[in-house]
C-alpha cells in the first residue's frame, strides 16, 4: 500500500470564506501514482471546515447567511471564545473521497471546499492519500 500526503497553503483574504480546492487535491491524487484508495482532506485549523457540495454561488451566499443566524459573529461578547469554532463544528473538520481509477470518485456535482471562518491570514489543509 502506497501512502502520501501534500499540504496545501491559502491565503484567506475574508474572515468567512468558501474555497473550491478539488482541482488541488485531484493534482494531490495524481502526484500520489495510486489508482484505487482513499483521500483524506483535512483542515489544520480550528476555525475551519472541509466540506463537499455543489460549487454554486448561491448555495454558498445561503450557507453564511445560515451560519450567521445560527452563530452570528458579533455581538463579541455573546461569547466567551468566539463563533468561528461553532461554525466549524456545524460544516466539519474533514472528507474522504473514493479514489477510483486514479481519479476522485465524485457523484454528480460534488466539490470540495475549504471554509474558513476566522481568516484573513494563511491557513494550511493536509491532503492524505493511501491505496495502491
């Protein structure tokens, strides 16, 4: 069995932010040489999530305003730690993907996305990888 990872480095330009990473971690597969297995992807961050959905703008418009309603990031001092680690628990820390034929195996439309929840600074994901 084969096993690699790659870490992958964003520059998060907004404090909530949603970031279609799946041509990074397909790349990640392919640099990897495993035809059938599994991915792992991860985020290194508290305040961060990695989900798989539908890249289209107004789903993602929907899931801040959702996340806001349910952990709105302000007033402050509502909290006593703050609302990115709420957001994160809701969206989750991590997917696994198939790996078929040297290609993620998808169902029709699915992405991977990086959300961030308390940006504006570099944020790193780990992609993993073990197969044959």
């Amino acid at each position: 069995m084969r096993s690699y990872h790659k870490e992958l480095w964003l520059n998060i330009q907004n404090r909530m932010e949603f970031i279609n990473i799946t041509y990074n971690v397909q790349e990640a597969v392919h640099d990897s040489g495993v035809q059938e297995g599994l991915c792992l992807v991860n985020a290194m961050h508290i305040t961060a999530s990695v989900f798989i959905n539908d890249d289209e703008a107004g789903l993602h418009r929907d899931y801040k305003k959702w996340l806001e309603e349910i952990a709105p990031h302000e007033p402050l001092s509502s909290y006593d730690h703050g609302d990115a680690h709420h957001k994160r628990q809701i969206m989750g820390r991590e997917v696994v993907v198939a790996i078929t034929d040297g290609q993620l195996h998808f169902g029709p439309w699915e992405q991977i996305f990086y959300g961030e929840f308390d940006g504006k600074r570099k944020k790193r994901v780990l992609i993993k990888i073990i197969g044959e």
